[in-house]
C-alpha cells in the first residue's frame, strides 16, 4: 500500500473517531486503525491468494495449457 493510500485511510479513521466522538462513542484512536489496517491486510492476502493459486478446475486447464506453451 502506497503512502498516500495509507495516509488518506488514516485521516478518514481520525475523522470518523473524532464524530464517533460527538455522538458520545469513545473510541481508541490506534484499536481503530489496527482494526481497520489488519482488516485491509486479510483482505489483501485472501485476495491475492485466490488470484494466484489455481482452485478452479478451469484455472488447473488454465495453468496446464500455459505450461505447455511455456514447454515445462
């Protein structure tokens, strides 16, 4: 994640904290973020790994045929 990304992300935690706040929620500013940066990184993670591992039988004929041209 780029440092931009992540700086806009943390901007808008600290701003929906400090609302939380108006309404009477006391929220912890870093339970917040590690929450929402943790959420982002399982997410990310489950992503990737679902783009990348063949589980489908149509991406095992996928990977078998690029093999082939690949001459493995």
């Amino acid at each position: 994640m780029d440092e931009q990304t992540k700086a806009t992300i943390s901007a808008a935690i600290v701003l929906a904290v400090n609302i939380a706040a108006l309404f009477g929620a006391s929220l912890d500013l870093g339970v917040v973020q590690n929450a929402v940066f943790g959420t982002i990184t399982i997410a990310t993670t489950l992503y990737a790994t679902w783009k990348n591992h063949n589980f489908t039988e149509e991406a095992v004929q996928a990977q078998e045929l690029l093999d082939e041209l690949k001459g493995k």
